[in-house]
C-alpha cells in the first residue's frame, strides 16, 4: 500500500489539527480486508474529507470490501454548508460523488441531509 501526500478528499478543509504518526484510515481497511477474504467490510458515516483517492483504491481493489459508501452530505447549498463549518462546498461534495463513481465502477452511495438549519430558506433546498 503507497502512501498518499493528501490526507483529505481535495475541496475538503477541517477545523481539526492533524495528528502526528499512527495509521490512515485506508491502511487500516487494506490491513482488515487481509484478515480473512471471506470477511466482508462495511463502514459508514465517514466526513466526505476523509475519503483520499488511497482510501477509494483500497475499496476498489480489495473484493471483500463493500462497494457501498455513506457519504453524509448534511444540506446541498454551500452557503448552509459553510454556516454549519462543514469544510466543504456542494461543489466539491460532487465532485467527489464523481470521482468515487469514476473510481468505483458500480459502487452505491447512500447519504443523510439536515432540514430546516437555523436560517435555512426555501432557495437552499432548490
């Protein structure tokens, strides 16, 4: 497994610092998916930041790894987005939805939305 000089999907920021050594979540997948090649592998509600073209590699080439992601996209207007400090843009978020389908031929994608965030208006739902 090669390691990647972006730790975040690209388009995607954090309020968070980044910590110092330990693993990345795509080697600790690739490291499970050995285990056992009957095992099968699901996981869910991840920040879209947290899905870097390694992580979507790992999905891609390990069989026992589950071809469906839960991507939470929280609201589909940037401006909601930003007041909720998401990190990201309703462009970006589509950009990686392409870029995981581009990636992941056949995968499914599931996602959760907030309604009705404080100052939330009828237009950020168009």
């Amino acid at each position: 497994l090669q390691s990647s000089s972006s730790l975040m999907s690209r388009g995607f920021s954090t309020i968070y610092k980044t910590k110092e050594g330990g693993k990345r979540f795509a080697e600790l997948i690739h490291h499970v998916s050995q285990v056992d090649d009957e095992m099968r592998i699901r996981f869910t509600s991840p920040h879209p930041k947290d899905f870097p073209d390694e992580l979507l590699k790992v999905i891609k080439s390990h069989d026992n790894v589950c071809n469906h992601i839960h991507l939470p996209a929280q609201s589909g207007s940037t401006t909601i987005l930003q007041k909720m400090r998401r990190g990201y843009t309703r462009e970006s978020y589509l950009e990686l939805v392409d870029k995981i389908r581009e990636t992941i031929p056949g995968v499914t994608l599931s996602s959760d939305f907030i309604v009705g965030f404080c100052g939330e208006t009828e237009e950020d739902h168009e």
